[in-house]
C-alpha cells in the first residue's frame, strides 16, 4: 500500500470508512516522527532506483559519475550539481557551502567504510538527508 495512505491518521488525517475517525486528533501522534522517515525513505529509495537504471535520462541524480558502484569524484562539480538539484526540489533554495562540504564528506565517509554500492549509498543518505530536515518537514 502507498505510505500517504496506510499513515494517513498518524499524519494528522481522518479515516472515517476503517476506525471511524471523522475529524484529525489535534495532537501529534507519537509514531509521526517514524512515518515521515518511512515516507522520506521509501520516496529516497525509489528515487535512487529509478534514476540508476534511467542513466543518463535520471532525474535528480542526473549526471553522476561513477566508476562501477562508486562516485568517480566526490569533490567534483556533478556532486554538487546532485546536491544542489536535492536542495532546489525538496527546499525551494540554493544549498549552503556547509551543507554541500559535509555531503561531500558523507560520499567518502561512506565510501571509506567498504560498503559494495558507495555511490548507491551516498544517494540514498543525502536524499533522506535533505527531505527528513527539519526545514524539510515543518516549513
């Protein structure tokens, strides 16, 4: 089932055909915090997914060099291309240095720890990096 819908109450959202619950609680629910993760997530990984097989048809990681499973050059422009693209769709403004320097540390922090698919990794940390912020979720 999609996320929206099988979080839909934790949301702040009424589901008057299963529980009965016709108007939003009012509170936050106590699992919110997870289910925005989740939703981050899973919109991450199938991001990622797609964008890998589409090559040079992506549509956010567009452009990314890779050698086999890993990012050709982290302090390359593309990378921060990537980031910029992230912080543009999910913030609506231009990236700050700090954020595009700790992304790129990301990329060989994840690199160094000898994981398969770095490049894949990386995707994935700076995608739900970006739209699990704080800026991302409550502004």
């Amino acid at each position: 089932y999609p996320c929206l819908s099988v979080h839909n109450v934790a949301l702040g959202g009424v589901d008057p055909y299963g529980p009965g619950l016709y108007e939003p609680s009012g509170v936050t629910a106590v699992t919110t915090p997870l289910v925005v993760e989740r939703i981050a997530w899973s919109a991450c990984s199938q991001r990622v997914d797609k964008d890998l097989v589409a090559g040079v048809n992506a549509v956010v990681f567009r452009g990314l060099p890779m050698t086999g499973p890993k990012l050709t050059n982290p302090d390359g422009p593309e990378v921060t291309a990537i980031v910029g693209e992230l912080t543009h769709r999910v913030l609506a403004r231009e990236p700050y240095t700090n954020e595009v320097a700790t992304y790129v540390k990301l990329a060989k922090d994840i690199e160094a720890t000898g994981t398969a698919e770095p490049a894949r990794e990386w995707m994935l940390s700076v995608c739900f990096a970006v739209l699990s912020s704080t800026e991302a979720v409550f502004y």
